[in-house]
C-alpha cells in the first residue's frame, strides 16, 4: 500500500478526528495515572491523542516518517515547531517546547535508544498492524529499546484472514514472540472495524485491544 499516495491525496480512512473511545477507556493503563509520563506514538501520523495527552501534561514522542502527516498534526492543532535536523534516522525532528512534543519524521527502523528512552507507556493504534510481516521484529525490536522495562503498551490488532491487509493478522502468541513476554498479553477490549474503514476490505473484522508489559 502506497501510504504517502494515501496522504497526500487526502485519502486516510483509518484516521479519525476525535479521540479514540478505546484510547479514552484505556489511558490510565498507558498512562499509569502518572501526572507527567513520555509516552510513545509509533508510526504516530497525525494522531489527535498525541495533542490530548500534552494539555494534560505529559511529554509526547511520536515517530512518522510521511512528512505531510507531521506538518498537518502541528498546523491543524495550531502549534508552532522548530525542526532540527536527525541524521540517524535520515530525517527531522519537529517539536513543540512549549507542549513538549516531539515528533521524528524519517526511518523508523532507524529509530532508537540513542535519540529518546525511558518511555512511560505506548498507544499503538494502526502501527504494529500495518507494517509487513517481515518487519515486524525489526518494528518491535525499536519499541523495546525506548521502553523502560515493564511500561505497558495498548496495542490494537485486527482478527481476520492470514495473507489479507493492511491491516495485517495479528494474534495473542505473535505478540508474546515479538515482545519476548514470558506470559500472554491481556486482552482488555475489542471492536468491529469502523465504517469509515469500508475501502480497505475490512467488512466484518473485529479489532483486538492487549494490553502488553515491555
């Protein structure tokens, strides 16, 4: 899937524009109640939770590599950014002082421990899901580098047919394997994927909420 065709022809039916109800019902399970946690946006686009999460105080890191997708995130919510340039990751960094977020735009593959770490929690929505399944270590091998260990996790992962998407398959086990968890992770929601999401072939997939300790 061409994802920088999608955005760039204004044709993103997995964004939404307000908060996730599933984000709103599981934040303390990211956040821990904490009143200043970093928390971590792979693959974040413009992702609205991002800017709810700074009014309340907490640090936002967030990793994108389509750059249209990062500039709308701080036009749309009317933020000025400075941008410095990031050779590790082939990219920028467009941030936010005064709302403390941090948005790298470039290689998320390239992304690690040497730029942000001590991540407090993690929102993967639409993340995990869409990369190849080849990629998948590669993907997860970034979010253990930058978590502290124990932080939590709510990841959200589609059930449907192996060999269709994005989004991809994804089950309870492969998670366990890709997180190297010694126990299962906890499945704390579920859901039918979204109307809006109609074009990507999604008809009767049901989404899965876990909620992973690093």
């Amino acid at each position: 899937m061409d994802w920088k065709d999608c955005w760039e022809k204004g044709n993103m039916p997995w964004h939404i524009e307000d908060v996730h109800p599933k984000f709103l019902l599981h934040v303390d399970k990211i956040t821990e109640k904490k009143n200043n946690a970093k928390i971590f946006f792979p693959l974040c686009g413009k992702a609205v939770e991002m800017f709810y999460l700074a009014k309340k105080g907490h640090t936002i890191v967030g990793v994108e590599y389509i750059e249209i997708a990062v500039k709308q995130f701080f036009d749309e919510n009317k933020l000025s950014y400075e941008t410095k340039p990031v050779p590790e990751i082939d990219g920028n960094v467009y941030e936010n002082e005064a709302n403390n977020i941090r948005i790298y735009c470039g290689d998320y593959f390239k992304f690690s421990q040497t730029l942000e770490t001590n991540v407090d929690g993690v929102w993967d929505r639409g993340a995990l899901e869409a990369v190849l399944i080849d990629k998948r270590g590669k993907y997860t091998d970034v979010m253990k580098s930058v978590m502290k260990r124990g932080a939590p996790c709510v990841t959200e992962v589609p059930d449907r047919p192996v060999g269709e998407g994005p989004p991809f398959n994804l089950t309870a086990d492969e998670i366990t394997h890709l997180y190297d968890l010694k126990t299962p992770p906890e499945k704390v929601d579920y859901d039918p994927a979204s109307e809006s999401l109609k074009s990507m072939n999604v008809d009767g997939m049901i989404y899965y909420y876990y909620k992973i300790n690093s």
